[in-house]
C-alpha cells in the first residue's frame, strides 16, 4: 500500500505541471516520485477514400529529429476529447472527418505521467483547415494504411502513440 506523506506543485506550465510527492510504500522509508499532470492528449488515424493514412513529419526537439506521427494534441482545460481530436484533425491536416470513433485509450507513461492518450479513428474527410499552433512546423505526408502498419512494426514509426493507433485502427479494420 502506498501512503501520500505530502505533496507539492513546482512546476505549471502550459502543457503540464509537475508534482513532487513524499511517499511511503508498505509503511517503508518516505521515498520522492515526480508526477508530471497532464489535461490529456489525442490522437487520429485519418484514412482517407484512398485507403491512405494522412501523418504528419514534424520536428521534435526532446529527441532532436523530426518523427512521422499522426496528428495529435493536447486536450484543453474542459475540452471534450472528440473535439480536441476533430480540432487537431483541422490544424495539422487540414481535413474535417464525417465520422470520428474512438478505437482505444492508454496511458503514455504511467510511471512518472498521468497523461491518458484517447486515439480516434476518422474517416469522411473532407478539407477543412484551422491556423496550425505557432510553434508547429508540420509537413503532411500520405501513407498507404498497409504501409504505415509496416512502419510501426518494424520500428520505421518510433513514437508510441501513433505506433498504438495504428495497430489498434488494424485490429479495428
């Protein structure tokens, strides 16, 4: 059983915040865990009447290379998760989807994150754009859905939850 002694915010930033917890497991030595508290995210797998997957290259700077991934984003303070995916959808394919399902949910890293990661299958697209957010540079990139199933097997794909929503969109096909 694991017991909270204390707890403390140190850091509030805009896409998360971070706690310090003082805890002790089976009444053991107090121990620190750092909780990083997130609103949560979304992802899509927009496939169009093509049978293609639309991803987007974009940069990360955390491990310095630029990752094919499906669009994605961080759901806002009150934001239904359907919508942040539809938003998302907009802002960096520029595409609206007839229909949008949710295939799965999971966590990101449970051991240090509470970020829960809803994907969304969409399908019905149509163009439809919003302004990309500023610090986005994103190149969209059609990929036929077969082929992107293949990219996350092998390892081409190395960000977690487009490699998850592929395969949960494969198993759902």
């Amino acid at each position: 059983m694991i017991k909270v002694l204390s707890s403390q915010r140190v850091f509030s930033g805009r896409a998360f915040s971070i706690r310090v917890d003082q805890v002790s497991a089976n009444g053991g030595p107090p121990m620190q865990w750092e909780v990083l508290e997130h609103t949560g995210g979304v992802a899509v797998v927009p496939i169009d009447d093509n049978g293609e997957v639309l991803m987007v290259r974009q940069y990360r700077h955390s491990v310095g290379e630029a990752l094919l991934e499906l669009p994605a984003g961080t759901v806002k303070r009150g934001e239904d998760h359907a919508e942040c995916a539809a938003r998302e959808l907009q802002e960096e394919v520029g595409m609206a989807a007839a229909r949008l399902d949710l295939i799965g949910e999971f966590f990101l890293a449970p051991g240090y994150s509470s970020e829960l990661m809803r994907v969304y299958l969409a399908s019905g697209l149509t163009p439809s754009s919003l302004p990309q957010d500023e610090d986005e540079e994103i190149a969209v990139e059609r990929v036929p859905f077969a082929d992107a199933v293949r990219l996350a097997l092998s390892g081409s794909i190395r960000d977690a939850k487009s490699v998850a929503g592929l395969l949960l969109a494969a198993h759902k096909r």
